[in-house]
C-alpha cells in the first residue's frame, strides 16, 4: 500500500478517535488498533500522540478552510457581509463533518488552555491562521487591517460559540440560523459594500 494512502488511514483514525472520545480516547495503541496497522507503523508517522494530534488538527483545518472557501466560490460571495454570511455558515456544526470538525476542536481547545504543549500550540497555530486568512479576506475588501483583524476575531467568537451552543441542545439549527442572520443585518451598514 502506498505511504500516502497509509498516512491518511493513520490520520483519518485518529480523527475517528477524536470526535468519538476527545483527547484521552487518542493513544499510540488506540490509533494503531483502529487503523488496524501495527503500533511500530503509528509511530513512523508520529513519534508522539502530540506529533499525531497536530498532523491531524492541520490537516482538519485546511479541510474547514476549503469548505468555507468553496461555499464563498460556490455562491459568489465578495463582499465582506458576503463572505461573513459564508464562514459562519459553514462554521455551523450541521452537518455529520461539520459537527465532528467542532467536536474535535472543543477537545483541542481544552488542551491548549490547560496544556498549551505541541497539540495545544497545534490549535493556536490553527486559530492564527484562521483569523489571519478571514482578516486578509476582509481587509483586501477595504477595511483597515486594525478593524479588519477585530471583525475576523468577533466573527471567530460568535461562530465558535453558537456552534458550542447548538452542539450542547441550548440553540436549535432554526434558533442558530437566526442568531446569525440578525447579527449580520446589525453587523451590514457598518461594512464596505
């Protein structure tokens, strides 16, 4: 079998792992079991459960922005209250993907405030990356890099709590959808066309 083809079997149990039992579900043993590979096998392509937990999360990240960025291509979004409507959109656990990418992120979020080591430093680089690219999307629109930085952060916070919120039962999709929208209708007269 291919090294690209094992690697992904490897990464895709971990994940597997991750959004059935969070963090302490993910072991050196438990991956190898799961990906029905040996456990010498995992530790060629991780060395540490760290090593394996941050492959993964860059890989789920690159996911989540290619799906933002397809919804945003797909229905031609431009403008920044546009391509807001897009990120929160897909940021709202709804779907099998979505709401395991969440899952998976509440789990690491966990780990990089009490023990910011590799896996936790993995999501911080994840979150820089998100924020710098929705940032870059919003400033190349016309806002100041200052404003545009303070929006991405905002619209960071509330998709990641609403998302919370709906996966917890506390919010319906409907009440989630809602949410969104009228804070989008606050939010429009305050952006660049």
């Amino acid at each position: 079998m291919a090294e690209s083809t094992r690697r992904t079997e490897i990464m895709e149990a971990v994940e597997r792992l991750l959004t059935r039992g969070g963090i302490n579900a993910v072991t050196m043993r438990a991956v190898a079991a799961e990906a029905d590979v040996s456990l010498r096998l995992v530790q060629y392509y991780g060395s540490t459960k760290d090593e394996l937990l941050e492959a993964v999360l860059d890989r789920l990240a690159n996911k989540s922005v290619e799906r933002w960025q397809a919804r945003a291509r797909q229905q031609g979004y431009e403008s920044p209250l546009e391509v807001i409507k897009a990120f929160l959109d897909e940021a709202l656990p709804t779907d099998r993907e979505s709401q395991d990418f969440h899952r998976v992120g509440v789990s690491m979020e966990g780990l990089a405030i009490t023990d910011p080591d590799m896996a936790g430093r993995a999501y911080q680089k994840h979150l820089s990356g998100l924020g710098d690219h929705l940032s870059g999307v919003l400033q190349s629109s016309g806002l100041s890099a200052t404003a545009a930085r303070c929006l991405a952060m905002e619209v960071m916070g509330l998709a990641h709590g609403v998302g919370t919120l709906l996966m917890a039962g506390q919010l319906s999709e409907t009440d989630a959808q809602t949410l969104n929208r009228n804070y989008l209708e606050r939010l429009g007269p305050q952006l660049p066309p």
